[in-house]
C-alpha cells in the first residue's frame, strides 16, 4: 500500500495544496538535552558529530528541578518532578530517515508543546489544526506553575514573555493603556474587543515562581518556536478517524490517519480525505473531542481491494478478514430473525450491527515535503495517499461531507485502486458520528431492551432460553462493535458546577501594588471582603454549601486582567434567575432531562432505556439538583420575553463580575473587554463545568494518545501547571525515545510496552489533575447530584490494570514497570 521512495506518482509540488511547511528556511535539527519526566522537555542544539548523551544537569551539577503543583499528592517521599530522568536518544540527522512519524493534532499549547518535544527527540512530526493554524486567539489566562516555568525557559519560548508582577504597567486611565495595548488607539473603549488587544513583551506576570499568560501570547511564541523547527503544519485540516491494517506482513499492525482537508472554491465548499501513515497520533484538541456532534472520529480498517461483496456472501476468508464475514453473518440473522417474526428488531438492542458496513477506495500518493534539498532534488517527506468516496467532495455548504458507498464493491476496483477502507456509519436520520465515549452495552441491558418491546420472552436474561438464537447475535453484535469502539477510558463527575470569567482593563486603585490585586481568595460579595482559599473551604463551600462565599482568581497582565468566580449553589442559581423563568425546574422535569442526559451519556451509540432508568433512579432521592436555567423555553412561544430574559441575566452577571473586580482593587473605570463570538459581542461567559477523565485502556492497541484538555478537563480554578496541557506532552518524548530503538532486545521495550508505559505516564497526570481539581470542585466530598449521571459502571477489556488503583498505586505500577526503560534514556 506504501509506495517505496521515489515511488510517488506524483512529484512534491502536487501536495503543495494539502500540506504546507511553515517556513522554506532550512532549520538546524533541534535536540532534546535532558528530558526530565514532565520538566524540561526539548531544547538546545546537539552536536551532529558525536551524537553526544548528556543528563539535564550537566554543567550546572548542584541545580535542583523545580518543585511542582502535584508534589503534595505524590506518595511520602517522592516528588513529581524527581519520578523519572531521561535525556536524548537522537534521531538520525537525515530528515528522510527520521523515525517514528508522529501526528500532532491541534496547534493550542498542547499541541505545540506536543510536536516540539516530539521534533527535539528526533520523530518526523507532522502538525495539523482544523482553524488556521497560528491565527485563531484565546484570550483566557494561564497559570503555570515552577516546572512549566522552568520547561518555557528551557525551549526559548520565555525569554520576553513575562514581567515581574509588582512591575507590571500603572495606567492612570484608559487612554493610557489605549496607547499601549489597543492596535488602534482612537478606537472608543466601548468597541474594543479582546482580539485588538496587543501581547506586549513582558505580556505575562510571574509572581514567585509562578506565570500567569494569557493564551493568545504563549501560543503566538509556540508557534513560532514551531515554525523555527521547519515543523510541517497543514491548516484546515481535520483528524477523522484512524485506519488499522492488520494485514501487515511483520505481524505488526500498521497504522494510519484520516484526514480531510478543507477549502473554498467559487463559493463550493471542498473537502479532500488523505491517509497518512503515523507511529501515533497525538490527540491535543481540547474538551471538545467527547462531543459527539462536533468532532467526527472514526475507525476504519484497511482491507483487499478483491473483498467484494460476491466475496463477502461467499464468506471467502482469503480476500475478506473473518472479523467482517463473522459482522454480516449477523446482520443477515438480524434481517432473517425480523423476517421470521414479522417484526423490526428494536434498534436500542443493536449497537454496531444495525449500521451499514461501508467503504471507501484508496488510490494515488503523494509525500508531504518538509523542504526540498534543491541540490539534488530528493524529496524528503512522508508518503500518503487519495481517498475517493462517493460523493465528489464539492458541496452547497459546510453541512455536506464526503461519504463512503454502502457495502462493499460489486466488483474488484481497478488498477487505481491500492485498497479499500472499511468502516460503519449510521443511517441518515442519525448525527452520530463519534464513538469517542463509547463502551459495549451489557447483554442484559440489551436483552431488556427486547423484552419492553414484546420480541423475546419475558425473563430474565439469565433465565430466559435461547432457542430462537437472540443471544447468540446479541453477543455477535457486542464483538462487531468492539472492533470500531475506541477503548477509551470515560468517567464524569455526578454534578455540574457554574463559574463565571471575564477580562477587564488593568487599572487598579493607586495604594495597591499589583500583588495585592491578584487573588486565590474566598469572597464574600455582601461585606466585600476576601479570606484565605484554605483546605477548610477549599470545594466544601463552593458547590455544596448554601453560603455567600464564593471563589475569585485575578491574575493581572500588561494588558488585560482575568477574573473567575466559582459560584455556590445559591449564588449561581440567583444569576440563572430572571422574572420569566426559574433556575429550579420541577420534579417530572428533572427526571425527564437526566434520562435525556443518560441516553447520550455513554457515546453516540445511545444507552438503552433500561440503562438510562436506572442512571436516573437518584431522583428519587435526591432534590437539590442542579439544573442550568434556560430562556429558550421562551425562544419559539414569545421572542420578546426569550431577549428579555437573556437581557436579565446578563445584566445581573456582568454587574456580580464588575463588582468583583471593584473589591478586589480595579477601578470602576476598569470595564469589560468582551470577545466576538458568532458574530456577537461578549461581555463575560457563565459556564457549567462537569470533570471529567478520559484516556488510553490497556486493552487499547492502537497508538492514539489524548495530550491535555482531551484527556482531564481540569477545573479552571484548581491552579493546576497543567492548564493549558504543556506538562502531560513530555510523555511524547518519551515515547519518541523508545519507538526508535521499539525492537524488545537488548532491554529495550516493544512497541506494545512502549504504548503501554506511555498511555501509564498520561494516566498518572490524568489522575493527578482529576484529584487536584476535585479539590476545587468537590467530586467525592459529598453525595450531591448534577445533571449528567455517573456513568453506568462498564467494563472494558483491559481496564482492571488501573481498576481500583489511586494514585499511589498509579505512581508505582508505572515506576515498577516502566523504570527499567526510563533509565535506557539516561
């Protein structure tokens, strides 16, 4: 399927339109000197002669890393920081020859901290971004605890980013800040927004060894970190799923992304789909990538293009894999059972095996060029190839995807055709396109499922007979739908939490330095005064409490200062409240949006009424829930009481967040710098915040890992280092490190091991943040129920690795097992 160098059909300038590099300057390689486990990652030149081994220390012997947030939750004697020590294993100073191929996807600080450490230990690494890369701007703050501090400095990256707090900049009024901040200065504060606003050098504050930045100017120097390595970077460009081959002649399986590439042409939206082949891919697109109606994420399997439909019926095990002929085995005793009965099988029962089997058709390749060494024109890059589906992939609107043909070919494609990708969709009056959360349903949920409806016996489904062979395809359809199930491990908090931000002018009251402004304060808006976050008030008062105290961050920078406010229960209901509607829905209501929630809770595939029924049993007992208001009761009925409302709320919300700014110090003329979203301003956003942990089981072969927010959503208030993601990508350069030396010999990991003590590495910081945040915002403090349900427990093959672990237990399985391959890069 891989065309053997120089065997492209097509030269480099035909992938000019898919993939571009950032820069056309020849960069010299970057080397890693000393990675520390989650410290000081990539950086500082190399010398290409000698391929030099140096420890982090060398040349300054008695420095200590720096201390982290995470060390008051490591085990008795042991920090975060001091867990592991590695440094470089070098890559092969030939481009071409560079290995392994790594796919970064997202180019937020995750992602960019992802594909520099990756770049620094050698690994060809291929970046993409479904916006344009380098150019979409989050004005939200960072808090970036020592060891992040220290990780930035180590790269280059902060060198002019950030000012001492207590020096920060003393605007005495808005025309001030005006001439130093806005790109336009005439321009009325009133229509400034958050993108006019300049990242200045200095931007950040760093107080102590803590930094406080807003994104927009970490990522703006990231980047071009990045575009200095030659990093290839490809823009509107979408991760769609991966294709395995496990056809692969080593017996190892072969992976690849798919990718679609977008773009306009003569009003006509376009898209293009691409394999890429990928040693893994780096997943660092944010929270988003559990919503299932925004982010389309599937698996495909590569198979013989001679795999036809004849060849399927005939159950030819020769051209077809036997996982695909057992697949329309049971889809065919699905239709004959339906038939039999004279009935339609109850669609909640079936997961994979009411989908359509599908494919697509992969021709031609490409390479994507890095650079281009004129001298000698030898392409350097790595090989992809065309994926036709079909629909010509030129559409009216953005709505319209490309699609595969149903089933499989009527006959073998032509000599264009290299193979097949065989995958599942569902049927037209679905939107699920994404099993990211996606776990097998138990048996006997699927059995009750068929009993509501009349269509087995009513028994129980250990009691029950099976002469008419429903388990048998019950169970056939559990095995079809853990081929295309992602393994990933989910869990969500039992409760949704509500906060606020907003960003506003820097000025501040004159007998106040800038460290007085900052806050990690309780706050009580009543008598305007401020109290210590201890441990005693620390969640307990945040959620779960009736009381007025609330929580406040403020970190100022040169030119905006962030505010958030946690809001208790009684708060953040009063903000939810207008005179046309209430925060507090009655019981039916209640009951009726949980089982809503529950049916979507467990991934695009939805739950069985059974399973939703008894997520949604806590109602019985549990009143204080908490539900986010809606105007939009009114948004059909009565378009002036639905603004109205809308009006109410903002105007009581700005004006909480306006007096939190005053208390805390700034001055009333310190307004509000919206953002523009959809086309509309924003003053501040008010959010419900629900945890949540997602990430790699052992029973996962495939070399996909989540990099920050896609793997712990951390609570915005918990301080964590991790916001933003940088610290959980030093495990990328580990996992580079090992894949180039992946043989099993010579005390070297495999392949398999060197997932495995990856996907460990992640699990502990995933697990580090969860706990952190629930600090902040009361996971497991009390019993108080939210609107989205605890999962109902599933087991997936493979996840009692981790079952019943904490984090001590995480911590020393992954030094016990993975310590011996940590010292090979020493």
């Amino acid at each position: 399927w891989q065309h053997p160098k120089g065997g492209s059909s097509s030269s480099s300038s035909s992938s000019a339109t898919f993939i571009h590099s950032m820069s056309s300057k020849p960069s010299s390689l970057a080397l890693a000197v000393g990675l520390i486990f989650f410290t000081a990652g990539v950086g500082a030149m190399r010398d290409e002669a000698t391929r030099q081994r140096m420890t982090h220390n060398e040349g300054d012997p008695g420095k200590t890393p720096p201390e982290s947030v995470f060390d008051l939750q490591m085990p008795e004697g042991t920090k975060f920081c001091h867990l592991f020590k590695g440094c470089d294993i070098l890559g092969d100073i030939d481009y071409d020859k560079r290995t392994p191929t790594i796919l970064v996807v997202g180019a937020g600080s995750a992602g960019l901290m992802a594909a520099l450490e990756a770049e620094s230990g050698g690994a060809k690494v291929i970046m993409i971004e479904k916006r344009t890369a380098g150019k979409f701007e989050r004005n939200n703050v960072l808090a970036l605890d020592p060891m992040i501090m220290a990780k930035l400095k180590k790269i280059g990256v902060a060198d002019k980013l950030f000012t001492p707090m207590d020096d920060l900049p003393k605007y005495k009024n808005a025309d001030e800040w005006k001439q130093a901040c806005v790109n336009n200065p005439s321009t009325e504060v009133s229509e400034i927004t958050q993108n006019d606003v300049k990242c200045l050098d200095g931007e950040g504050a760093v107080d102590w060894d803590w930094g406080f930045i807003r994104t927009k100017c970490l990522e703006r120097r990231l980047f071009d970190a990045v575009k200095a390595k030659n990093i290839v970077v490809s823009s509107n460009t979408e991760l769609v799923g991966m294709a395995i081959n496990e056809m692969a002649k080593d017996e190892q399986k072969k992976y690849y992304a798919v990718l679609r590439i977008s773009s306009i042409e003569e009003s006509h939206f376009k898209f293009r789909e691409v394999v890429l082949p990928v040693d893994a891919i780096m997943l660092a697109v944010g929270s988003s990538i559990i919503n299932q109606i925004r982010q389309e994420f599937r698996k495909w399997y590569v198979v013989k293009k001679t795999c036809t439909n004849q060849k399927l019926n005939a159950e030819d095990g020769d051209h077809c894999p036997q996982w695909l002929i057992n697949a329309h085995r049971n889809q065919r005793a699905v239709k004959k059972k339906e038939k039999e009965l004279n009935t339609t099988w109850p669609s909640n029962s079936l997961e994979a095996s009411d989908m359509f089997i599908m494919h697509k058709k992969v021709t031609n390749h490409f390479v994507i060029t890095r650079q281009k060494d004129v001298s000698n024109e030898v392409n350097q890059g790595v090989y992809y190839s065309q994926v036709t589906s079909k629909n010509n992939g030129i559409f009216s609107n953005y709505t319209e995807l490309p699609i595969g043909w149903e089933g499989l070919p009527t006959k073998e494609p032509g000599v264009g055709v290299w193979s097949l990708l065989v995958g599942i969709r569902d049927r037209k009056d679905q939107v699920c396109k994404n099993w990211i959360r996606k776990a097998p349903h138990e048996q006997e949920h699927k059995w009750q499922e068929l009993r509501r409806k009349g269509f087995v016996e009513n028994q129980d489904y250990n009691k029950a007979s099976d002469i008419w062979g429903v388990k048998d395809i019950l169970q056939k359809d559990t095995e079809f739908t853990k081929k295309f199930v992602w393994n990933l491990e989910y869990y969500g908090t039992q409760k949704q939490s509500y906060a606020m931000t907003g960003l506003f002018i820097p000025l501040k009251v004159s007998n106040q330095n800038w460290t007085d402004v900052r806050k990690n304060h309780v706050w009580n808006p009543e008598n305007h005064v401020f109290e210590e976050l201890s441990n005693n008030v620390r969640g307990a008062n945040w959620l779960g409490k009736e009381e007025k105290k609330q929580q406040i961050r403020l970190f100022p920078n040169k030119c905006l200062v962030y505010i958030t406010i946690g809001l208790t229960n009684s708060k953040s209901k009063e903000l939810m409240t207008s005179s046309h509607v209430s925060a507090e829905p009655d019981q039916q209501t209640k009951k009726q949006r949980c089982e809503e929630a529950a049916l979507n809770a467990e991934g695009c595939d939805k739950q069985t009424a059974a399973q939703a029924e008894k997520n949604c049993d806590f109602l019985d007992n549990w009143e204080n829930l908490q539900v986010a208001p809606s105007c939009d009761v009114w948004k059909k009925s009565d378009n002036s009481k639905f603004e109205n409302c809308r009006l109410q709320l903002k105007e009581k919300q700005i004006a909480f967040l306006s007096q939190a700014a005053v208390d805390s110090g700034l001055l009333n003329t310190s307004v509000l710098v919206p953002s523009r979203l959809g086309g509309a301003l924003n003053h501040h956003t008010f959010f419900d915040i629900n945890l949540f942990n997602l990430g790699p089981t052992p029973s996962t072969r495939e070399p996909l890992f989540l990099l920050g927010d896609a793997a712990h959503a951390p609570n915005f208030l918990s301080g964590c280092g991790v916001v933003g993601g940088q610290d959980d990508t030093a495990a990328v350069g580990h996992y580079t490190r090992w894949m180039q030396k992946a043989t099993g010999l010579h005390g070297w990991p495999s392949k398999e091991e060197t997932r495995q003590c990856t996907a460990d590495m992640l699990k502990v910081v995933q697990n580090l943040v969860y706990e952190r945040s629930c600090k902040y915002s009361e996971c497991h403090e009390h019993n108080q129920l939210g609107l989205v349900p605890k999962m109902h427990p599933q087991r997936i093959a493979g996840d009692a690795r981790y079952e019943g672990k904490d984090m001590y237990g995480l911590t020393m399985l992954l030094k016990e097992e993975c310590a011996k391959f940590m010292k090979l890069i020493l």
